[in-house]
C-alpha cells in the first residue's frame, strides 16, 4: 500500500502529517493544491481504514 511521491516527498509527508493531525481516516476528506499533498493524505487515511478493518475482523 502507499503512494510514490509525486513532486518529490515534501508534499506528500506534509499531506500525510496533516491527516494525521488531524484524524483523517477517509481518503475522500483529502484535499489540496497539490497531487503530492493530496496522495499523502490518502496514503495516511488509507492506513487509518486498514488498522481499523484488521481491529474490526479481531473482533
């Protein structure tokens, strides 16, 4: 799972530090200006999904 970074990484660790801090587990939420950005987001969000699938089949 992930992303290559687009731009360089910058943009994507940015994205992926502002999902984070801010609880981002939907990749729909993300959005920016940039694709970098935008694709750290989901990475981050998309990694918030599988920890919560993986919790859900323990169950």
């Amino acid at each position: 799972m992930g992303y290559s970074c687009s731009d360089g990484c910058s943009g994507h660790e940015a994205g992926y530090e502002w999902a984070e801090e801010n609880d981002i587990d939907d990749p729909d939420d993300c959005e920016g200006n940039s694709d970098s950005f935008i694709e750290g987001c989901q990475a981050y969000a998309e990694e918030k999904q599988a920890e919560s699938h993986a919790h859900a089949d323990e169950d």
